[in-house]
C-alpha cells in the first residue's frame, strides 16, 4: 500500500473514556452524571462520534470514541511511534475531561480535583491539565508512561484500545439548618 493510499483512508483507533468516583465507596453518581454529560457534549462539538459502552459494573461510566491517527502512524517504524500517536489522540479527549470536569466543580462549590489517568493494555499513568498542553508535553507523558511499563510497547498494536479514566470527587453536601 502506498503512502497516498494510506493518507486516504486514515486509521481509526478506540478510545475509551471511564469516569468513576474519586472514592468507590462514597460514590456520587449525580456529579459523575453532569461531568460526563459535560464532556460528551463538548466532545460532540468538537466533533467526535461517541457511544455509551456497558462496564459491567455498578456505578461507573463508561464511552466509546472514536479517534483517527494521523497518517504517520500508519508508516511508523517503531512501537514508539504508535505510542506517541495514540497518546497525542487520547490527549483532546482527556482534556476536555479534565476542563469540563473542572468546570463543574467550580459550579458545585465542590471541593478537590478532577484526576486522570491515561492507559493502554491495562497499565496506567497519572496525568495533569499541563501534559496536555502540547505536543512536547504530551511525548514526555508518553516517554514517562514507556519507562514504568516497557514491556506493554511490544504487545502494541493500531488496535490497542487507550483508556482515559477519570475521577469525580463528591459534592459538598449541605448542611440544613
């Protein structure tokens, strides 16, 4: 396949986005609610095509996106590369979480962090809002997330799924006089 043929019909990859409580024992399903509502609707704007995935259990939310790679990937050489590739698509996705997660709170008087974590073949690493920031950002979170989990490049294939999962803190709740 030539390299014109591959710029054409670009390479779609799976993300998953996973928003779960800041503490699974003290869920709040309301404000994961609005924060997923809130991401989803931005995502739709920014174009991206989103299904709601079942996850098997209880309290989570779960969503499939759909994300092209950029043509690169598809004559990348290296594992790398795909690694790069795939954190640089997750990485819209995840900071739309983290911006519109964030957003949220600020309404809701509530009082912590939106986390995120971004994982392929069920390793994860721990992200900000500032390794988002760019593309030099973004390839350092990847080179991070290369050195803690070496052995996952070579199991890395187009088809590997990148999971984004985000955490929502409880809200504040009032107290009645």
């Amino acid at each position: 396949m030539s390299d014109q043929e591959h710029s054409h019909n670009p390479q779609s990859i799976a993300i998953q986005l996973e928003i779960v409580p800041e503490d699974e024992q003290d869920a709040d399903p309301v404000a994961m609610g609005d924060v997923g509502r809130s991401v989803v609707d931005a995502l739709r704007r920014d174009g991206y095509t989103i299904q709601p995935a079942y996850t098997g259990e209880r309290g989570g939310i779960l969503f499939e996106i759909v994300s092209f790679l950029q043509a690169t990937v598809q004559i990348a050489i290296t594992h790398k590369d795909l690694l790069i590739e795939m954190f640089k698509a997750a990485s819209p996705i995840a900071k739309h979480f983290v911006e519109e997660g964030e957003k949220h709170l600020a309404k809701a008087a509530t009082h912590g962090h939106i986390k995120v974590e971004i994982g392929i073949e069920g390793n994860y690493i721990q992200a900000e809002a500032t390794d988002f920031a760019g593309n030099e950002q973004i390839i350092k979170l990847a080179n991070k997330f290369l050195e803690r989990y070496s052995s996952t490049i070579e199991h890395l294939t187009p088809r590997s799924t990148v999971k984004i999962r985000g955490s929502v803190p409880k809200r504040q709740t009032r107290r009645r006089r």
